[in-house]
C-alpha cells in the first residue's frame, strides 16, 4: 500500500546497522517490531539518567507538550494537567532544542547496544 500511494519504502539491512540506515533514509514513518522501539526507549531513558535536572525538565515539558499538541489534532480529548497556553507557544523552542534532537539521539540506540 505505501508504493501504491508514492511512499519510499526502505528496509534496514540489519540489527547492527540500524542506526546507520536510519541516519541515511531518514524515514518520517518507521514500522518496526517491538524489539526496536524499547532500544530507542531504552537509549532515551539511559541519556536522560546522565542528563542535567534542567535537560530532563526541558525532555518531560515537550514530551507533555508535544502529546496535548498530537492529541488537539487528532481531534482527541487533551489531558487534564495540560501545560498552559505558554508552554504552548514554547513548542518551536521546545521542538528546536528538545524534539529535533530526541530523533538523532534514538537513531543511534541500535549501535551502541
């Protein structure tokens, strides 16, 4: 269905090599098996460990708003405690320093596991 519809499929040429074939393919959307986004996670709950209290602050604010954001435009019910309009309007910075960057640093899980 993805060729039909103009897609670019990739597949990785294997575990080892994750990290490089993502970096090259840059995919906006990546179907994988479990196995693959618990390294990612992994990865990103290990750099947040060593992370500074202001870097694992800066992390949970945009993953907060980055989810109300997700939901709002999927039309689906936002969460009780969402952050407020100024957090909101943080999302540019927030997606420049934080977002942006969570991709890179999941992309390499695969090497170094």
């Amino acid at each position: 269905m993805p060729i039909a519809a103009g897609s670019c499929v990739a597949f990785m040429r294997s575990v080892a090599q994750i990290a490089e074939d993502l970096r090259t393919v840059r995919p906006t959307i990546l179907n994988s098996v479990p196995r693959i986004y618990e390294r990612f996670y992994a990865k990103m709950q290990e750099s947040l460990a060593k992370a500074s209290g202001a870097k694992r602050c800066l992390f949970d604010l945009a993953q907060r708003v980055g989810w109300v954001r997700f939901c709002k435009e999927q039309g689906l019910p936002a969460l009780e405690n969402a952050p407020g309009a100024l957090a909101m309007l943080a999302w540019p910075l927030l997606k420049a320093v934080v977002a942006d960057k969570t991709w890179h640093c999941s992309a390499s899980a695969s090497a170094s596991r």
